[in-house]
C-alpha cells in the first residue's frame, strides 16, 4: 500500500522522510522506505479567491457591498505561484492509497490540508497524524497511531480534530469578508 504524507512545509517533511529513511530525493518529495511518499506544502498553497470572482468588476463599487457570501459560496484557489507544486502533490495522490495530514497539529495545519484536499477533489481514503514533537520516537510513534478521518465524524462535529477545521475555515472565511467589506468600504 502506498502511503503519502503530506507535510506544512519542506523542514516537516524532512524530518519525517528521515525518521522513515529516505530512498530517493525527487522534485517536490521524498520517496521513503515503507512505501511512504512524502510531500509538503508552502504554508497556504490555496486561498479563497477575490472578490472580483464573485462581483465580475475590475473595479471596487458601493453597489455590490457589502459583498456577503454563505459558507458554501467560497471559493478555494491556489496561488498561481503554487500551481506547479500543487500539480505535484495531485499526481501523488493519484498514485497512493492512503493519504495522511501530517501538517501542523493546529488549526491552521488542518486547514491547509483541507485546502488541498478542496482544490484537488481526492476522495482517496485519509488520515491524521497528529503530532506534539517532530523527534523521531514521537514521529514513529504517530505514524503507528493514525487517526480515522469519518464523514460522519465531520457531519457532526464531534471530534477535536473536526472543530479544529471548522473554527480555521471560520476564521479564513470571516477575514475575507471584513477584509473585502471594511477595505473597500473604508476606501470608497
């Protein structure tokens, strides 16, 4: 079974291609002993896109303000100077059979990985590795003690992991409409 691992940033992902022993250094990943795959993020690889795809306005105008969206209306993007990169990790994810958030063990961690999963649409099957410490006992440790990702889980909010996500989203999404909103509004 092909396993990849995608980290926050290429620091996280060494660490844990060493902890598992790296076979081969590739562009923009590690192939590792295991039939581990790691790969990494830049931080924030996708954004929520500007306000000019939801208004189709080259320019700012009072008309459309304030501009409110409902939760479903966002749209995730990458950041052009991420395509290539995000392209990457699509392909590698084509190629595993199990995909593991091992980002930050934090709220914005598990939204970039969120993130990604939005703009690549996987449906492969995924888990969380959680993690306190990147020493390697610890990374050895986690790596033997997945967490399950469920649908159901997530439908219902139950888990720390699932409001961990939900409070990133909520926080990326309420600063994009103050920013969009009090910018313009105060600019105008």
């Amino acid at each position: 079974m092909k396993k990849l691992i995608i980290a926050e940033k290429p620091s996280q992902a060494e660490v844990y291609a060493t902890t598992i022993g790296i076979v081969e250094k590739k562009n923009g990943y590690y192939v590792c002993k295991d039939n581990y795959i790691i790969t990494w993020c830049y931080g924030h690889l996708v954004k929520l896109a500007n306000d000019k795809t939801y208004t189709k306005k080259e320019k700012w105008e009072m008309t459309y303000l304030p501009l409110i969206l409902n939760k479903q209306s966002f749209i995730y993007q990458s950041e052009e100077k991420h395509e290539k990169h995000i392209g990457i990790i699509k392909s590698l994810i084509d190629q595993s059979d199990l995909v593991i958030n091992g980002t930050d063990a934090d709220r914005e961690g598990e939204l970039i990985f969120r993130t990604i999963k939005k703009v690549t649409s996987f449906s492969k099957p995924f888990k969380r590795l959680w993690l306190n410490s990147l020493e390697a006992s610890d990374v050895k440790k986690g790596l033997n003690n997945l967490i399950e990702y469920s649908n159901e889980v997530d439908k219902t909010i139950k888990t720390d992991i699932a409001k961990t996500s939900l409070a990133a989203e909520l926080r990326q999404q309420f600063d994009w409409l103050v920013g969009v909103n009090g910018t313009q509004t105060m600019t105008l």
